[in-house]
C-alpha cells in the first residue's frame, strides 16, 4: 500500500431541523505524485452519522427522518428497521436470528478508489479510518453492497457484485436483506482498544464513609 494521508470533513446537514442528529462526513485518502509534484486523491468515502437516539427522545419519527435524507436510506430503514428505534435482526451463524440494538447509524452512501490504485487496499485503510474520525460507538455502520457501473444504465457483471461483497464481508459486514450490509461499530479497532481499555480502568467507587450515621 502507498504512504497514504488522510483529511475527513464533517459537517452538520445544511437543513435546520436535521442538523442536531444529522452529520455529513467525507473522507479522503491522498498520496504524492511524482509524476505532476503534487497531492493526488486516490480515495474518497461519503456518509452520514445519525444519532437516532437524541432522535427519538426529541420525539422526532426515525422513519421520517430517514426519509428526509435519502431514497437509500428509506430503503435501507424498510430493509432493516422494524418498530421506531434503531434495532434489526441479525442472521448469527447458526441460523438463528438475534435483535441487535444500537443508539446511532454510520450510513456510508459511497467509496471510491481511483482506478489506478485499485488493489492495494486503500479502500480498507479508508474503511479503517471511519473509527477514529467519525463518533461510531454503540452504532452500526451499514452500506449498500452494489458496485456503480462506469456507464450509466449498464448492469453491473455479478463477478463484481460478489467482489464487492466479499470485500465487505472481510471487513466484518453481515448481509441484513437485498445488497444491504452491516457491522457493529463497536467491532472497530478504535472502538475495541477504548473498551478494552475502559474494563481495564474501572471507574473508582466513592470511598466507604467513616464514622457513625444516626437516622
């Protein structure tokens, strides 16, 4: 993998009313070019971090609100979501199914690598820096697992369908329905080494107190 750089945005949605839950973050991934002596951006990832939790105490619909971002996002919540709150069933590897629950969504609407750099794991180290650049913990971070095609129109082959799949799957996302995929973001790295760290680093109990207490 090239030495990489990375600059990540984020930035409250530009409407009023979303702006307290809804955060839009860009990501990208730069090397040097030799060749023009100058900054190349070689990958790029765009999303949104929503905090449905705050949400819903507010008393705003979950389903509505996801609606007033996307069309991807709509059908992602039918595709995942039941009742109002952010939980869904989890297929587990016995076949069974588990309601997993989580307070906020990372939904990354896209990733893109130059074509040039494909293959060299940019787009995990991209993935990778979600983590520690957008507040993930105790969300799910989900995606829609479907290739663009170059030419508008054009199906994708199914050979690059399950690519894509496949590189998701190793980067710990489960399918929940339809080309739809999702992981714990407290399987992160970053989130990981902060739990870790925090079972470690109890927090201190208040001392005993001394002396006699009369009721």
């Amino acid at each position: 993998m090239p030495d990489l750089e990375f600059e990540f945005s984020l930035r409250p949605d530009s409407d009023s009313e979303l702006a307290p839950y809804v955060v839009k973050f860009t990501g990208k991934s730069i090397v040097w070019d030799e060749s023009t002596g100058s900054d190349r951006v070689v990958g790029e990832i765009h999303g949104h971090k929503l905090d449905l939790a705050a949400a819903i105490v507010d008393g705003v619909d979950q389903t509505l609100l996801l609606d007033s971002i996307c069309p991807e996002l709509s059908e992602f919540s039918r595709t995942a979501f039941g009742d109002n709150g952010c939980h869904y069933l989890q297929k587990m590897t016995d076949g069974s199914l588990k309601k997993q629950e989580c307070s906020g969504l990372v939904y990354i609407n896209e990733i893109t690598v130059d074509p040039a750099y494909r293959g060299q794991h940019i787009g995990s180290a991209l993935m990778g820096k979600i983590g520690q650049m957008v507040d993930v913990e105790d969300s799910i971070i989900a995606l829609k697992a479907f290739p663009l095609s170059p030419e508008y129109g054009k199906r994708v082959p199914e050979a690059d369908v399950e690519r894509v799949k496949r590189f998701y799957e190793r980067l710990g996302f489960t399918h929940i329905g339809g080309e739809f995929m999702v992981k714990q973001a407290n399987l992160c790295d970053t989130i990981k080494k902060r739990l870790a760290w925090r079972k470690d680093h109890p927090a201190a109990l208040p001392p005993p107190l001394s002396g006699k207490i009369y009721v």
